[in-house]
C-alpha cells in the first residue's frame, strides 16, 4: 500500500541536491516534489525504517533528518499538486 511521507533534512545532509539525487535513484520511491525549503514529500511502498535504511546507505549519517509518514489529520499552506500528491499518493494529472 503507498504511503505518504515528509523528509525533513539539515543542510549538513548535503542539502536539496543530495536529497533530489537520493529519490531519483531509489526504487522504492514512487513519486517525489517539493515545495518548501529542506523538505521533500514522498510516495512509496517501504516503510519510514527501510526508507531510512536507503537513505543512510546512500549518504551516511551525515546531517540530522526525519522521515514520518503523512497522516490524513493535516493542515496547513500547500500547493493544490502537494495536497493531491499527500491524499492520493500520485502526482496530479496535468490539465492541458
């Protein structure tokens, strides 16, 4: 079943690119975007504790982050496409 989850990260990670490089790679990342500084937003099949186990594999412990899955009692100022990618768990279809 897909989750929903936010990565939240310190700069001392390697930042936004080590983080983009990370989710582009990994496979059990379904979907990504980000809309805000030093989070990403995540859609994957693995649980909180296997997505940190790849993480750390990739990038070492360097930096301090947090991964938490995104319950349904939220609130909050986001894009539409953020809301949808959270409550539906695939990006928002585009509108050409």
């Amino acid at each position: 079943m897909r989750k929903a989850y936010i990565l939240i990260y310190s700069d001392a990670t390697g930042g936004r690119e080590a983080v983009r490089a990370w989710v582009n790679s990994e496979p059990a990342v379904i979907h990504w975007r980000f809309d805000m500084p030093h989070s990403f937003y995540v859609i994957s099949e693995n649980s909180a504790s296997e997505l940190y186990n790849s993480f750390v594999s990739f990038n070492g412990k360097r930096g301090r982050f947090l991964i938490m899955e995104a319950s349904d009692n939220r609130q909050g100022l986001l894009p539409n496409e953020t809301w949808y990618l959270l409550k539906n768990k695939k990006r928002k279809p585009s509108s050409n």
